[in-house]
C-alpha cells in the first residue's frame, strides 16, 4: 500500500495539486490532503488515488523511491 508521503511526491512529479488529484480519483481534496498529513483512508480510497496517479504515469516500485514512468 502506499503512504502519504508517496502520494505527495507523485503529486508533485506530475505538477497536480491536491485539487487536481482529487478530480481525478472522483474524491474531495480533503480525502487527499488528510492522507497526505498522515492519517489513514480506507483501503479502497488508497487503490484509488492509486490507480488515478498510475494512470497519470506514475510508478510506485517497491523499496524505491515514486517515479514517473519511462516512454
């Protein structure tokens, strides 16, 4: 699963603001901004906003840092 934190970085490799990615995932941005301060949504809000920066073209590679995924 992923954390805040990730969700933070991907945000900002791909110049969304919590805003942006709430639209996307079809959430509130308040949903995003509490997760991203540390407290935890449930498991089927974290799939998600998950899925919603993956299809962006973030990669979440496990013990790696986020990444945006290479053409």
């Amino acid at each position: 699963m992923i954390t805040g934190e990730q969700v933070r970085a991907a945000r900002k490799l791909l110049g969304w603001s919590q805003e942006d990615l709430a639209g996307h995932a079809g959430m509130s941005d308040y949903t995003v901004g509490t997760f991203e301060r540390g407290l935890r949504p449930s498991e089927n809000t974290v799939t998600v906003l998950q899925r919603a920066l993956e299809s962006a073209g973030v990669e979440f590679p496990e013990g790696e840092p986020v990444r945006l995924r290479k053409p």
